[in-house]
C-alpha cells in the first residue's frame, strides 16, 4: 500500500468505502459529501470511482439533467466520438493507449481541477463483468494521477476482486448501518478476514441518526473500537443527494454554525475526512 508520487502533504492515497452489499449504509452518499468537502477545503486534486453495475445513485448527488435547479451541469470531458467512464478506459488499457494523465478524459467534472468522477451506466452485464478484471489495475493508474482517489465499493469480502481493491487501498473505510444484528454480523465477518484488521480500517454510519439507542459512543463501546464516525441525517441533504445539488449544499452550508442541523453534517464530514488525512499521513510516514 505504498504511493509513487508526493503532493503537498500527503503522497497520492485510495480511499477505498466498502460494505457487503446486504444492507442500505447510506456508503454513496457519504463518499458525495466527504469528496465535496475534501475538494473544497483542501488543495487536493480527488477522484470519485464508482465500481458498481449501473448504479447512478453517484450521478444524482451532483447532476439533474431534467432540472435546472443546480448551477453545476453535466459536462463529459473528452472527445465525443470515444466512449467514455470505465468503458472507455478499459478499451484503452487493452489496447495499450493509455497513461495515467489520460483519464480526465474518460471523467465527468464536478469541480474543474479539484473533483471529478468516472463510472459507467447502462452497460451490459457481460461489459460489466469484463471490466471488472480491470478495476484493479485503473484504481492503481488513477492513484498516478490524482491526489486521492475514493473508491465506492461493496460486494463479498471473498470477491477476489474486492480483495484485491482493498489491498492496494491506503485506508478501507467500512459503512455500517444503526443495527445491532448488522454491526455484529460485521465483527463476526471482520474475525476471519485479515482484510478487515488494522490501523487504515474506519468504521463509519453512512445515515447516522443521533437520537438512536445506538449511538456513535455505544457502537465503539460495543465493538471495542477507539472510535466510529458518522454522517448525521439530514433531511435538505439526502433531498440534495436526489436533485444533484450536494455541491451546492456544501457550499451553502460550509460555514454554518454546528448547532444548525446542516452545519452539524458539514461539521462531522469536516471531521472524517481531516481524520482520513491525518491517517494516510501517518501510515506513510510509517512505510505502510
């Protein structure tokens, strides 16, 4: 889990968000808000990478091509006559056309310079399966070329595909839900998967309710964790995740006052990604 090249701070890192798939952990929208917030606060150049089928739930936090109710469209970048997302970045790596640079061109910006994303939709499933034997070897590419690199990832830990994703990944960040049989379904899991141990593992609620029996604190206690974050419920921004507006929340409510629900959310995400940092710094520094 090294990096090959050094910006700023911090070397080039992936950031890899996983759960099994089994259960809604709210992982998408957290990774559309701690990306958000990373690119906008930070001098980081940041890349969202969507390995799932024909999931758009990504595309909807930032683009509503129906509305015009958010300033930030949707613009492809690249030529027009070349396929796009991981398809068309695939198509390259076969035929040995490709560079790490290049991959802006197979992107869709979010933030000119700062944010920008790539997946596919409405492919096939004999496309999807082939591309994913090359998840791997994109993600390393990107991680070339972009400062961090925040993988939405969920499948069987056994998946050697997923294994392989979360090897080469700086910092695994694992998305549970406020349920007890699901966080201990998880301990048990996290027994027999090496995968699932060690100082870049963050445990993290992706639609965390504060007034639940199940509290950060309880949670932590429960699984004798240091700590376990959370991105509090927001009605305006699960309503921003719908309309392709969460760069325009973010915006709004950047500097909103903590005791404001949506200041709170803004606060919390503040939180996890500078713990996001401060983690990749010190495995780094550590040689891990």
């Amino acid at each position: 889990m090294k990096c090959e090249k050094e910006m700023g701070k911090i070397k080039m890192a992936i950031i890899s968000f996983w759960n099994d798939g089994k259960g809604e952990t709210g992982k998408t929208v957290s990774i559309a808000a701690i990306a958000t917030q990373m690119s906008l606060e930070n001098n980081f150049k940041v890349l969202i990478f969507n390995t799932k089928y024909n999931d758009i739930t990504m595309e909807d936090c930032f683009w509503n091509t129906g509305s015009k109710g958010s300033k930030f469209e949707f613009k492809e970048s690249g030529k027009t006559d070349i396929d796009t997302g991981i398809k068309g970045l695939s198509k390259a790596i076969l035929s040995n056309k490709t560079s790490p640079e290049i991959i802006t061109n197979y992107t869709k910006t979010i933030f000119k310079g700062r944010l920008e994303f790539l997946a596919d939709s409405k492919i096939s499933k004999e496309d999807y399966v082939k591309q994913r034997s090359l998840l791997k070897e994109m993600i390393k590419m990107a991680n070339k070329y972009y400062d961090i690199v925040l993988v939405d990832l969920e499948g069987d830990i056994e998946d050697s595909i997923i294994q392989g994703i979360l090897e080469i990944s700086n910092i695994a960040v694992v998305t549970l839900s406020q349920s007890l049989r699901k966080i201990n379904n998880y301990m048990q899991l996290r027994e027999k998967n090496n995968l699932l141990v060690g100082k870049n593992i963050m445990l993290l609620v992706g639609r965390y309710d504060k007034k639940s029996t199940y509290s950060l604190k309880n949670i932590a206690r429960h699984m004798g964790e240091k700590e376990v974050y959370g991105v509090p419920y927001s009605t305006l921004f699960f309503e921003s995740c719908n309309e392709g507006k969460v760069a325009d929340f973010f915006i709004k409510f950047r500097k909103a006052k903590i005791t404001d629900n949506n200041g709170l959310l803004i606060d919390s995400v503040r939180k996890i990604s500078t713990e996001i940092i401060e983690r990749i710094k010190l495995l780094q520094e550590m040689n891990i």
